[in-house]
C-alpha cells in the first residue's frame, strides 16, 4: 500500500477534512501524447489513479467523492476515442464493483441518457447498484454530464409541476432548485480539485459549486496521487471560508 510522506500526513487534521470533494480529473491526453502512447493508454492509466484516490478518500473517512467522468462536451471528440472511453468505463465497473462493495463503497453513476445506447446506463446502474446499500464513502461518477444540462432538466421538471398546478412559481426556491438536480440529496462539494492546469470548471456541477474551494494543480490526472490529494487537503484547511460574509470567524 502506498505510504504518505509523514511531513503531510501528519500536517493534516482529520477534523477539518472537507466533506465533499468533487474531482475534473484532466490531463489524460496529454499524459499519454508526452509518452508517445495512444490517447486510449492515457485514459487507462488515469483509471489507475481513479481507484488509488478512491482507495485514500475512503481511508480518510472523506463521505462524498465526486469524478467528472465523461462530459457531454466530450462527444466532439474523435469517434474512436469515445467508443474506447464508453469500453473502459464499462470494463472499470465490471472489474471494480466487487472490490468497491468490499470497502463499503456507495457508487451513484449521475448524468443525462442522451446519444446513449437505451441499455449502456440500464447495465452501469445495475452493476453500481450492488453498492447501494453500503455506508461508507459515496462516490459520485459523472457520466455524460453537463452542468449547463442539468439546470435545464431541473427547470423543465419544476415547469411542469407548476403546469399541473402541483407548484406555484413562488415556491421556486433554492431547496426546489437542489432537489430536482441529479445530485438531489448530494451536500455541495467543499473542495474542488482540477489537475492538468486549466483554470476552469468546464460544465462542471455549475450550480453545486458556488461556494466551493478550488484547487488547480499542474499535476495531470495519471500522475495524481496520494500526495498530491493531500497537498490539496492541507491548502482546503488554510483557507478561511467566508461564503460571502466578513473576514471575522
């Protein structure tokens, strides 16, 4: 099992750990074209890193987990190169369903249907549903996801409650809002790390991150590890969250 550095580890305060991280895991690509290797190979190695900082959240006793898996920006892609993305997520959950339900793991696949085979989500959750009675850290993949998306189903849902006279247009509040996302039920990411180095949330939970701490690291996905998630945990617990008030705690 891979050891900590001791001058990190023992930095942390396991009182102070966020409660929700969220992850735009990037980098990928790049990983595999430094290595002249197919972009595919990337997208296996940072697999890799996947079940590592599963592995490391669930040791920490971090309760919400949460990876940007597949955008629905990530269809302009070349046809190969989603084809092989739709084959290893699939080939990812056959292979690690049963060591997720091992560590007590809830996994929750959260995303639109849209372009999809009819049954390639019906299989996913029913392979994720093996962990749905668990109680440990709740990891949230993000299949087929936009942020922009999401609103826009929520909004429709609350519409056509107000048009079946189930809602008035003044119960639109935030609680209304939140319950009709797909992580309806999910608390807001505390943390959100991007690695690669870019410096934007590209769709990612739009809504759920407007108070969220984030943490850009030039590390690329592949190549992120324990070390660097704790580097991003001790940056989290120095910072001083204000949500819009004073600087006085």
């Amino acid at each position: 099992m891979p050891i900590e550095p001791p001058n990190l580890i023992n930095q942390l305060d396991t009182a102070k750990l966020p409660q929700h991280v969220a992850i735009i895991m990037d980098g990928n690509r790049r990983w595999a074209k430094q290595r002249h290797l197919p972009r595919l190979s990337g997208h296996r190695a940072g697999a890799k890193t996947v079940r590592n900082i599963v592995e490391f959240c669930g040791e920490l006793h971090i309760p919400y987990l949460t990876l940007y898996a597949f955008s629905t920006e990530n269809w302009s892609r070349p046809k190969d190169e989603v084809s092989g993305l739709f084959k290893l997520f699939m080939e990812y959950l056959k292979q690690e369903i049963d060591e997720l339900h091992r560590k007590n793991v809830v996994l929750k696949i959260i995303g639109g249907s849209d372009r999809l085979e009819p049954d390639y989500l019906a299989k996913a959750h029913k392979l994720a549903s093996k962990t749905w009675n668990n109680s440990g850290l709740q990891l949230n993949v993000l299949f087929n996801y936009g942020g922009r998306q999401e609103i826009i189903q929520a909004f429709k849902s609350i519409a056509m409650r107000i048009k079946e006279n189930e809602l008035d247009i003044d119960d639109i509040n935030l609680d209304l809002v939140n319950s009709n996302l797909y992580t309806a039920g999910i608390p807001d990411p505390d943390l959100v790390i991007r690695t690669s180095g870019e410096m934007r949330l590209s769709n990612f939970l739009i809504w759920q991150t407007a108070y969220s701490e984030i943490y850009v690291t030039e590390t690329l996905w592949p190549d992120f590890n324990r070390t660097e998630l704790l580097k991003a945990l001790l940056d989290f617990q120095n910072r001083n969250r204000r949500f819009g008030g004073t600087d006085e705690k």
